[in-house]
C-alpha cells in the first residue's frame, strides 16, 4: 500500500504541476485614444482584433476616447463598423463627458453601445490603479 501512495504521488504531481503552470490569467488593458488621425485610429483597431484573436476569453479591454480622440466613438466614425463589431465581441468603448461638453456631443452622436464616464483621464488612471495595463492608442 505504501509503494502504490508513493507511486500515486510520483505520477500526479506533475499533473498538478501542469495543471498551474496552464491557468490563464486575464490581460486586462485599458487604451487611451486621444488622436483624430484616422490611420491611428484603424491601428488602434488592428491591435484589438489581434490581441482579442490571441488572447480570446483571457483578454479584457476598455477603450477611453477624449479630446480629439472622441471621433473614434461618433456615428461619424471611420471605424464605426470596427468599432461595433469589437464592441458585441466584449470590448468596452467609452466617451470623456467632459470632451463631450466642450464639443457639445449629445450621447445620441455615440455609436450604439458607447458608454460615458465623467472623465476619461481619471478613468485611464483607475484603471492603472486596479493593475490594468496602460497602452496610449496613437502610437
């Protein structure tokens, strides 16, 4: 009896070893869009469609959009279509209400499914605070 506990040991501890070693964390990330260039704004697009492509379900992104970057989330967007089709895949768009104040955006010039918060730099930095990793989208 106490060779097969040995043994059962011996053959399911690396099992339990891979079994840790195999768990995936969430990638939590929150990008800062500030830029009304056009060709940044398809990057920042490009980059969320191969991070969700590798990353699937262990991948969690907001998107804060102000000053000029508030462009990305309007009915007017270049990327509307982009923006919407990550959007139903689980990424999160928001607006800065104060961006969109100083630029008299109603919340009806937001795409479908474009949320606000108050300020979007203070959002950049709560999520730092709750260890969201930091990727300025005009890059």
């Amino acid at each position: 009896m106490k060779n097969f506990l040995i043994a059962l040991i011996i053959v399911t501890t690396p099992v339990i070893a891979t079994a840790q070693v195999k768990k995936e964390e969430k990638h939590m990330v929150v990008f800062q869009m500030s830029s009304a260039d056009t060709e940044e704004q398809k990057g920042l697009i490009r980059n969320l469609s191969h991070l969700l492509e590798g990353w699937g379900d262990s991948f969690e992104a907001e998107v804060v959009a102000h000053g000029p970057g508030i462009s990305f989330v309007t009915n007017e967007s270049v990327v509307a279509n982009e923006v919407k089709g990550l959007a139903a895949k689980g990424i999160k768009f928001v607006a800065c209400e104060n961006t969109m104040k100083q630029k008299h955006i109603r919340h009806s010039d937001l795409l479908e499914g474009v949320t606000t918060v108050p300020m979007g730099l203070a959002e950049i930095v709560l999520k730092q605070e709750q260890r969201w990793s930091y990727i300025k989208g005009n890059f």
